[in-house]
C-alpha cells in the first residue's frame, strides 16, 4: 500500500479522485492530510476539520471490480472496521453505534463519518474512494454543529492522528482483501444490525417528505433500513428516502 501524507488540502477524497485518473498502477493509495480545508460530507453537506486535531484521510481501492449490489457490504466492513478501531482506542469507555447507513455515533453524538465514492463502468466498481473523517482531539464544534463530539471531550486523552491512521488503513485493508469472498457475511452483518444505533427505539424521520415516528427494526441485505409505523406497517426504506429528524434525537 502506497502511504502519502500531507500538510493541507481541499478534501483527500477529491485527491485521490484525481489520482485515479492520473495514475494506473493498481496499488492502494492511503492519503493523510493534517489540515483538510474542504472536506465532504453525505449528501453534499461539508465535513468540519481542524488541524492537528481531526483525522482526515482517503484510501482509493483500483481494479476492484465489484458488482453494484455489494457496495453495500463494503459500508458494513468499513463501518465494523471503524467501530471496532474506535472501540479499541478508547479501551472500551465509550459506547459506540453505526447510524445507519455509517454514521459512527459516541453514546448519542457523532463522531466520525465514512464517505465512500466510487468509479464505475456499466456492470461493476472499478474504483472506490473511501473517506473518513473521525473527530479525535477537538475541543469545541461551530454552533451549528451541535451533534458532533470528540473522543477527547468523551474520555479527555489525546490520541495520535498518525498512529490512528496508520492502524485504521491496515485495518482497512485487510476487510477489502476478503470482501470478493465474505465467508462470513452472515456474522458481520449480524454485527452490524447488534451495533445499530437506536435499535427497537422509536426516532423521528423525513420518509418520502413525510415526517414519521418510527420504530427501528434493523436492515435488510441490499442497505435498506427497515422500520415500523403504525400506520404503514413495516418500510424498507433507502438512503434517498429516508433522512433521520436530527434536531429530534434525545
Ligand atoms: C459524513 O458526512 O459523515 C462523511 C464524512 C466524511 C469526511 C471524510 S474526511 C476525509 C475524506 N475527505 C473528504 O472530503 N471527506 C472524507
């Protein structure tokens, strides 16, 4: 794995974008950047960082050649590989939830995120682009970011930006280089639906504009989330239906 850090930049999801367009050698690209001036977040939304104090870093997978139905396991596997790392840092102090479909939350707050971008051909992925942002030693959020936490306001350590990214990008890599076979897909996804955040709560969603109180069931094998309203019964809903009230989150 070809390892690249630096000072500044836009977003590393972007670099590596361009990387891949430049470069053909089917090596996985790890960048690291100290300070991300621009970062994305889902849906369009723009990824808070500090310097020093967030970790922010792309790894850009080539020639991987992945039906589209299996982007979704690929959440999961990079998710479980956040959590576990997450979990493992903090020694266990913290409890840590994925808000489906990756959102990491700490107790009932967010903190960290997974962007995963990809380039495609008709059929399959040919490249994927996987961006975190995970918020390590803040001290304090913008305002308007009033869901957003630190591990160091959680646990009050420091933790190192190198060290984190250097254990995380193996851990990655190592999740990609068995996703073709997913012996055990049943155990993980099993995992996955255990670490749900507000699993059989009730929480307040936008579902096809409507706004809903729902009660999470889990998720069903293609990443859809699946919940339950009096009304409607029980809905499979996708990622581009569904969008969590967050303002409404106790
Ligand atoms: C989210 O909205 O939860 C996803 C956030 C992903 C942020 C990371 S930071 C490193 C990488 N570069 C980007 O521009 N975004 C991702």
């Amino acid at each position: 794995m070809k390892i690249i850090k630096c000072h500044t930049t836009s977003s590393t999801n972007d670099d590596l974008r361009e990387y891949a367009l430049e470069n053909h050698s089917e090596e996985t690209v790890a960048l690291l950047a100290f300070c991300q001036k621009n970062g994305k977040g889902q849906r369009g939304r723009f990824w808070h960082a500090e310097e020093d104090k967030s970790l922010t870093f792309s790894m850009l997978f080539k020639g991987v050649e992945i039906p589209f139905a299996q982007i979704f396991q690929i959440h999961v596997c990079v998710s479980i590989a956040l959590l576990d790392f997450l979990t493992e840092i903090t020694r266990q102090e913290i409890n840590f939830h994925v808000k489906w479909p990756n959102d990491i939350m700490a107790e009932n707050k967010k903190c960290a995120g997974i962007l995963i971008e990809t380039i495609s051909s008709e059929r399959t992925v040919n490249e994927m682009i996987i961006g975190i942002g995970v918020n390590l030693n803040n001290t304090d959020f913008p305002n308007q970011l009033v869901h957003a936490v630190s591990l160091k306001q959680i646990s009050g350590e420091h933790y190192s930006i190198e060290n984190s990214f250097k254990t995380l990008i193996e851990r990655i890599e190592k999740k990609m280089r068995t996703i073709p076979m997913l012996d055990d897909w049943n155990g993980i996804f099993e995992e996955y639906q255990q670490r749900l955040f507000k699993r059989n709560q009730r929480i307040q969603v936008t579902y096809k504009n409507k706004q809903l109180e729902v009660e999470v069931q889990g998720v069903d094998e293609s990443g859809r989330l699946v919940v339950r309203e009096e009304e409607l019964g029980i809905i499979h809903a996708s990622y581009e239906e569904l969008k969590w009230n967050y303002n409404l989150l106790r």
